[in-house]
C-alpha cells in the first residue's frame, strides 16, 4: 500500500476494517461449528487465503484493498473461529496445546515475514502475493484430510444462549472488557504500524522482513519457554510489565535500538500469550469452546478496529511515539485486571 502511494491515514482506516470482519465472521462460524463440525472452515481458510492474496496482486485503490480486507479477514475468522475449539476438544481441554498452536502460528508468522522480505525484492510485492494465493490452494487441499464430526442438530435457541454473553458469570463478562483493553491497546502496534514504521526510520525492505519476522520468531520461540510455567497468573504481570515498558521507548530510537526494541516486543509478546491462553481455557465452558472463545475475541477485536482506525490519524499528526506510549499505557489496564482476576470463576 505504501509503495501504490495509498495515505497513511487510509492505510489505517483499511486494516481497522479487518478485525471486525473477523470477528463478525468469527462468531457466526464459531456458532455454526459448534452444531457442525470445524473441518468446513479450515476449508474456507484455505480458499479465501487463496482469495484475498489475489485481490491485493491487483489492487490499487483504497477500495480495492478494503475488498482484500474484508476477504482475508473473513478467512481469518474461519481460521480462528474453530483451531482452539477443535484442538481443546482432541486433547479434553488441555490448554497447553493451545500455547503450542500459538507457537507454530508465530514461528511459521516469522519465517513467512523473513522471506517475504527477500521475495518483495526479488519478484516483487505482486510476485509474492500469488505465492500467497498457491499456499492458499495448499491449505485448501490440505484440509480434507482432517478428522472432524457433527455436533448434532443446529439448535437456533441453543446458539442464541451461548451467544448471549449476560448469562456468562461475572468474571466472563470483566474479562470481556479486558480483552477489549488488548484490542485497544494491541491496535495501536498492529498491522501495518511497526513495518511501517520500520521503514520510516531508514531500514530496506528486507531489513523490515528480517526484523519484523525475527520480532515473531522471539514471539513463538518466547511462547514455548514459557509454555511450562505453572504460575500464569504471575506469568501475565511479568510479561505485561515487560511489554509496556519495550513498547513504550519505540518511537524514540534510531534503526538499530528500534530494531532490538522490535525484537523485545515480540518476546514479550509471546510471553503474554501464554497468559491469554491460559485465561481461555479457565473461563470458557466445555460445552460451548468455540462460542465463548469467540465472544472473548470479540471484545479485542473491537478494542483493535477502534485503535487501528486511530493510528493512522495519530502517527500522521503526532507521529509512531504517541501510537507506542498509548499502546504501553492501554496495556496495562489489561494485564493489572487479569492478574487481580486469574483464578476466579
């Protein structure tokens, strides 16, 4: 988008459209798995991977790249709405898997970002994104072979009771507006924001590959470390402190403290989806894994659109510090509440 001379704040305002279609896809497939099955959305991933990654190969104008947004982030909603619910289900809720899907997303995340890097100066950003859309085709393939059964009848009430989230107990609905906290706080260094901002201080587009992929890569290799920590709750402070406090010294540095700071977000950032994972697990009902986890999500998502939709506006007035110190600051409304709260049901 950068390099088709799209605007910075209309970058901002596209990606801010992603995590809400997302999630609106994400709880209407999550509802819909838990009668269904999971295997029809790995499916979907696969085929609007394929989708969206061609729509960017042509794209041009703002409203064209919306178009790829609302396509990848109905994928991303598929995706998302059934690989917790399906792998907590195969293994009777043992969270730890969950740490360790999370590890895998983030190491594959890191080394896609490090050759793509490479490969946007090689064959270019076009070349790329129709390797993008084979991969698509691949993941499409791929899923049939996986094992998946029907719930049972779909049920309009029963869905509409897992759905309405004033039945969930006290602790759900405070840790919905935590999880909107995240969102918030993770919009304003998501998406676009960091290679973005990578770039602006100096950095060729495949340092921003090597240093954004090596920023995921801590992030999963982070997330394994800790995976075996069996205090979460002190597990979620730790990581939070540290999160906020790499974050919130970013938008000062030049191009090579930026670049480590990058990195030290990103093993925080792993450290911290321990935590989430964690709470997870705890709070959300066997009978209804995909739906809850999905109203969690919903709040973050929101919490993310909202803050993506502002970043653009803040970075192109005030510039990338204010955008980190915000996201250092919303923070730690999030992990301070989830500490206070881990534990209870």
């Amino acid at each position: 988008m950068k390099e088709r001379r799209i605007d910075i704040v209309l970058i901002g305002f596209v990606f801010a459209s992603m995590p809400l279609i997302m999630q609106l896809g994400r709880m209407f497939f999550a509802t819909l798995s838990d009668f269904f099955g999971r295997k029809p959305f790995f499916m979907a991933n696969g085929f609007l991977g394929a989708v969206s990654s061609l729509i960017y190969y042509f794209a041009h104008t703002p409203l064209e790249f919306l178009f790829g947004k609302v396509a990848e982030g109905t994928k991303e909603g598929a995706i998302w709405a059934v690989n917790r619910a399906y792998l907590l289900e195969r293994s009777r809720g043992n969270w730890r898997l969950l740490v360790n899907l999370r590890t895998v997303v983030y190491v594959a995340f890191a080394l896609g970002s490090l050759i793509a890097g490479f490969l946007a100066a090689l064959i270019l950003y076009e070349g790329t994104m129709v390797l993008c859309a084979f991969l698509g085709v691949s993941s499409f393939l791929l899923s049939f072979t996986l094992i998946d059964e029907k719930k049972g009848e779909f049920n309009v009430q029963q869905a509409i009771r897992f759905l309405d989230f004033r039945k969930k107990g006290r602790t759900f609905k405070i840790f919905l507006f935590l999880f909107f906290t995240l969102g918030l706080a993770f919009g304003f260094r998501s998406g676009y924001v960091i290679p973005y901002f990578l770039s602006t201080v100096g950095l060729s587009t495949e340092n921003v590959g090597l240093i954004f992929g090596a920023m995921i890569l801590m992030a999963g290799l982070s997330s394994y470390i800790f995976s075996r920590c069996r205090d979460v709750k002190k597990l979620i402070l730790i990581s939070g402190i540290a999160y906020s406090a790499s974050l919130i010294f970013l938008g000062f540095v030049t191009s090579i403290l930026a670049a480590a700071l990058v990195i030290a977000v990103g093993f925080a950032e792993g450290m911290n989806s321990v935590g989430q994972e964690g709470i997870l697990s705890k709070i959300c009902e066997k009978e209804s894994y995909g739906t809850d986890i999905g109203l969690l999500m919903m709040g973050l998502h929101i919490g993310e659109s909202a803050s993506l939709a502002l970043s653009g506006i803040i970075i192109a007035n005030w510039g990338f510090a204010v955008s980190f110190i915000l996201a250092s600051t919303i923070h730690a409304v999030f992990y301070l509440g989830a500490f206070a709260l881990y534990g209870e049901k």
